[in-house]
C-alpha cells in the first residue's frame, strides 16, 4: 500500500530509520512506484527500495542469484497438504550450480528467521503475488533433501486434481535482502509455482489422490501380470476385465506405453467351453477330496476319543493311589491305638481320608499343623478330696443301678446285691 508520509513508513518497515533523512524520502518515493503493480512483492519492493535510496541497485545481481528446483509432490490422504522436495545436496546441471548440505541448513534458518518478511506462498506460473495455490509451513532438512510441508488452498487443489497443473517449481534465491534491514542473506526460500513448463527437463508430473508408492506398487504388478497373460494361449473373460482395471488405475501416459500389449492380450481366445466329460472328472475329483476330508477328520476326531478316555483313566488312576497312600497314612497318625492316644476312631477312617483328599495341598498343611496342636488331657486326682477319675465313678454308679435292679428283683437287700456287682466287676468297695 502507498504511504503519504515518511512517518507512517518507518512505521511500518523500522529498517528505514536508519537512513538519513533524504534517502529515506527517496525510499519512499520509489517504495510507492513500485506498490502500483498490483503483483509486486511488498518485501521486494522495501529491499529494493532501500537499496537504490543508498545508492545500491544490486536488483540486477539478486535477480541472476534466483534459480528454480523442481520436485515430484502427492497430495496426501486428506488431499490438502503435501510434502515437497525443495533442494538437494548435489549440482544443477543446468546452472552448474553445487549444492551443499551447509546451504540446505542456511535455507532453513532463514525461513526460520522470517528473512522474507512474509508466508511464502505457492503461485501460479510463478507469478508472484497472484492468487495462492497453497502456503508453505514448513522447511527441514531429511537426510540430503530440503523438505516443504505444503497447505493448499481449494484453488490449488482443484488444479492439481483436474489436471490443470502437473508440474510443481520452488523458488529460490542464493541472495535476498531482510524484509526491514534491507542486509542480503545467502539462500533464501521465496516461494513455489504450479506450472506446466517445468525449468528442468525429463520432470515427472505431480502424482494426485494416490502417493508415489503405491503408484510404482501399481505399476510392478500390472506389468508382472500383463506379461502373465501374454505368455498364455488362452486368457478368460475375468482375466481380460481385471487387466483394464489395473490398467485404468495408471497414470495417461503409462496406458499409452502398455496400449499394445493390452490390444495383444485382449485378441486371445478365451478358454474352450470344457466337455460333460471333463465337467464329471472334475465334479468326481472335488467330490473324493472332500470325502478324503471328511474321513480324515474323522480319524481325527477319533484319535482324539481315544486320547481324552486314556487321559481320564491316568488321572483317576493317579487319584485312586493318592487315597491309597493318604489312607495309610492317617491310619498310622491319626487313627487312635495305644501309640496314638489323639485322633479318631479306625470306623470314621474312611470320612476322614475322603475330607483330607478334597483338600488342595496348602490345605493339608494346615489341617496337619492343627493337629499337631490337639492335646490329650488325663484328669487325675482334684483338690484334697482325691477323688475318683471320671471312668472309674461311672462304673461305680453302673454297678449302683445294677445292685438296685438286682435287689429288686430278687428280694434281696441292695448291699448285699452291690457287693457282689463290685465282686462280679473287680471293684474295690
């Protein structure tokens, strides 16, 4: 935009107060020409500008220092960004220009650094300023490649789906002034242009929806398979369908190339109509495999019977000789005899061996260190009385009901009866 006064322009580009007072009124005088072309660059007419106010017209040697790369690109799959390859470390045959991985990094730090002024932006036929086909977001170095990460506009998407466009050219520049100091900077990035005139020769044109790899994937096998066909005498109606599929899905000019081979492929017969004959051989032939299937399933099936059953009878066996063993075992610990004074009697032996053996064996453990800690308690004599044990009382007041019955049935007095029943049990009277 023209500027009225010289305030107003150092406001915008503070690089100009640097200059004396009438080089910066001449800045601004050709600053203001310059802005009347409506495709002019605003950086490129402040750094032009600047440098004829000081007296330093070095257009015409930026001019001879810009080169243009070309470079394959695919839209991705939300077919509104891309990656481009912007430069790499080699030589420009053309312009027997050498580049160096050292000016790849100066590419990317003045991108970096906003050497420009402003987002660079994809044009059209590299008419700079014109409507953007895309913005460029990003730079980086892979390996010896300078990389762009593209954003495209629905202008530029649209040229590039329809074909309007194959061919995509960055625009560089080996010395470009700063936007506000007006300093030259060596390499700098200025921008990128669809076209259809690319500056190198033997380009590639821009791969759309699909990316380059599954293109040459493509590629390979539709070759691989057109070979196949053409080595046979005969090619049946779905081979000859799948092969134009495969063809459609090529690039115009890969179609083109492989256009007489198809139209070969396309004249063979199809396979001769098979016999009743040949028909029942092979009905008969799919009928025995899938008998042989169905038989060898059943050994199958039948092995595996035999397997499960002889499985089943090792492992009962295997239980019956663990009840076997744990049997003897209790009966030996736990069963009460004269050297076993705590446990159970020998006829709940068999309850117990079959509680024992539904434990697992943290279980048994447990259940044998309690019975470690069962005690056997003798009751002897109590306080100064010394009386009887509890047995022996118990057979006294049995052989008291005895003597009683006995006297009343005989007549008799009852301890004359009781003495004979302590007679009779070897009792002490």
């Amino acid at each position: 935009m023209p500027f009225s006064s010289v305030k107003e322009f150092e406001k915008s580009f503070p690089g100009v107060k640097e200059l004396p007072p009438e080089q910066k009124q001449k800045a601004l005088d050709i600053f203001n020409a310059m802005m009347k072309d409506k495709n002019m660059d605003e950086g490129m007419a402040i750094a032009t500008a600047m440098k004829k106010a000081k007296g330093m017209d070095d257009m015409k040697k930026l001019e001879e220092t810009f080169f243009n790369y070309i470079s394959e690109v695919h839209l991705a799959e939300d077919n509104q960004t891309s990656t481009v390859e912007v430069l790499r470390v080699g030589t420009i045959q053309d312009r027997g220009l050498k580049i160096t991985k050292q000016m790849l990094e100066e590419f990317v730090q003045n991108f970096k650094d906003n050497v420009y002024g402003t987002e660079v932006q994809i044009n059209l036929e590299h008419k700079r300023g014109s409507e953007a086909a895309g913005w460029i977001k990003d730079l980086f170095i892979d390996g010896s490649k300078l990389m762009a990460s593209v954003e495209w506009t629905e202008l530029g998407v649209e040229k590039i789906t329809k074909k309007l466009f194959k061919f995509v050219s960055a625009e560089l520049a080996g010395l470009f002034p700063h936007h506000e100091s007006g300093k030259l900077f060596k390499n700098v990035f200025v921008g990128c242009a669809l076209t259809n005139a690319p500056a190198m020769k033997a380009q590639k044109p821009l791969v759309l929806s699909e990316n380059l790899e599954k293109l040459v994937n493509n590629l390979s096998m539709f070759k691989k398979y057109l070979q196949s066909l053409k080595e046979r005498a005969f090619v049946s109606k779905e081979d000859k369908a799948l092969m134009k599929t495969m063809l459609e899905e090529l690039p115009a000019e890969e179609q083109e190339a492989a256009k007489a081979d198809v139209t070969e492929v396309d004249k063979k017969p199809e396979a001769p109509e098979k016999t009743e004959a040949e028909k029942q051989a092979e009905a008969d032939a799919a009928k025995k495999a899938e008998d042989e299937k169905l038989t060898d399933k059943g050994k199958i099936t039948s092995l595996e019977e035999k397997l499960a059953a002889e499985t089943a009878a090792r492992e009962k066996l295997q239980e019956e000789m663990r009840v076997s063993s744990l049997k003897e075992s209790l009966s030996k610990t736990m069963v009460l005899s004269e050297s076993v004074e705590t446990g159970f009697v020998e006829k709940d032996l068999s309850e117990v061996v079959a509680f024992v053996a539904s434990l697992n064996e943290a279980q048994v453990a447990q259940f044998n260190n309690l019975m470690t800690k069962v005690r056997n308690v003798k009751l002897g004599a109590i306080g100064e009385n010394n009386q009887q044990d509890l047995s022996e009382k118990t057979k006294m007041q049995e052989a008291q009901a005895e003597a009683e019955k006995m006297a009343k049935e005989t007549g008799r007095a009852v301890h004359e009866c009781l003495s004979e029943v302590y007679k009779a049990k070897g009792l002490a009277k």
